[in-house]
C-alpha cells in the first residue's frame, strides 16, 4: 500500500533489516521527496550519515526535520560532477521509473562504481502519465533489465520489485550472500498491495565472471 505523495510501504521492512544487515556509514537517498528513508532508517543506523539527492527546494524542512544530515539540490544526472563522492548504499525508492531506461541504466552503472550496494524499489506496471514529464512514469524495470550486473537479489511482491545489487566500490562490510541470508531468516513479510502479506524470500542472481587459477581455485574481480 501507499500514502499519497510517498513511495509505497511494500519493503519498508525488508529495507529495514537489509540496512541493519549491511551497516552502511554513509546513505545516499535519490529523490528523497517527503524523506520516508531517513524517517525508517535513523534509528536502525544512528551513527549513519544520510544524504538526500532532492531538488524540490519545498521538501528541504521535512528532510532535515527527519534526519538528513545533507540535502543536494540537483536532479540525478548532476551526480556525474560529483563522480569522487562514494556511499556504502544509495537508495532509489519508487524513483528509476521516472526516468527514460536508459538514462536509469546508465545511472546505476555509474553508482554500481561508488556505491557497495545499491537498493531500488519500483512497479512492475503502473500507468502514470503526468503534463511534467519527471513527475510520470516513463520506463519498467523487470529483472530482464538487470541482466548487465553479475551479482543481485530480488523479490516481486503484487506490483512491486525490489532489487539489491552489490556494487563495487570496496571489499568492506558483509557480502551479499550474507545479508540476503540474514533477511530472509529473519520472519520478515513484504506488504502485498491487496493487504496479503508475503514472506521476504530474496532470490540471488548470481553470474560473476570467475576465472580458474590452477584447476581447483578460481579468481573473482570484484566484491564479494
């Protein structure tokens, strides 16, 4: 379910625990809006610094009021100037779809550099036209778009995806094979839009290129 003007309540949980999995120092949270991120996740991660990426200059009170410690005053695209900041999550809460596909891919790939993980949640298929053209919906993002990362999990829930890819930014912190074992034997539910709720199941899509170092071992390049 969601509120009016908010992203939607599916894996508000799952986020919960996947962050406390992960502890995460730093926090990037694209298009922050009401600040519903910072709001979940301040008390699960206190010592965190939480960033918001949000150009509605009208949003600035509540995000600081709920926590952000940072707001940057730019669209997305702007983050290509700041190509030496690194987080260990960046948040793309019921945003990706707003944006053409390819200008959401080229985005990830760019992050998937600075980031050690990367959450995104988004709708399977939700019509939202609107006269300014941000502000619809204006690309699907099925796990057929993720074929280009090697090492992810993801969970449909009714309408909803949620997606965590493992960046490669560092070594640092728990794999993801961890965290995705941690949430999923934690007896957590996604919030099915018709009031059902599903147990948190992440499936890890895992096509790592690996190269055999003398028959028995074998090399990865990148974090685990």
């Amino acid at each position: 379910m969601a509120h009016i003007g908010e992203s939607w309540l599916t894996f508000d949980s799952l986020t919960q625990h996947v962050i406390k999995a992960i502890g995460p120092r730093r926090i990037l949270d694209i298009g922050a809006g009401g600040g519903k991120y910072g709001a979940l996740l301040r008390d699960i991660v206190p010592e965190c610094e939480l960033t918001a990426l949000e150009c509605d200059e009208m949003a600035f009170p509540r995000l600081r009021e709920v926590g952000y410690h940072q707001i940057l005053p730019i669209t997305a695209d702007k983050l290509y100037e700041r190509s030496g900041d690194l987080y260990d999550v960046v948040i793309l809460g019921d945003v990706i779809e707003h944006m053409l596909h390819s200008q959401g891919r080229d985005l990830l790939e760019f992050l998937n550099y600075r980031s050690r993980y990367l959450i995104i949640s988004t709708p399977e298929c939700m019509p939202m036209s609107r006269p300014i053209f941000f502000e619809g919906h204006n690309s699907l993002w099925r796990p057929d778009s993720f074929g280009w990362h090697d090492y992810w999990a993801h969970q449909q829930c009714g309408v909803m995806h949620f997606y965590l890819l493992r960046g490669h930014d560092n070594w640092a912190g728990p794999g993801l094979a961890e965290v995705v074992d941690a949430v999923n034997g934690a007896g957590l539910f996604n919030e099915h839009s018709s009031g059902r709720k599903d147990p948190v199941n992440l499936a890890i899509r895992d096509t790592r290129y690996k190269e055999t170092s003398d028959g028995h071992n074998f090399v990865l390049y990148r974090p685990l």
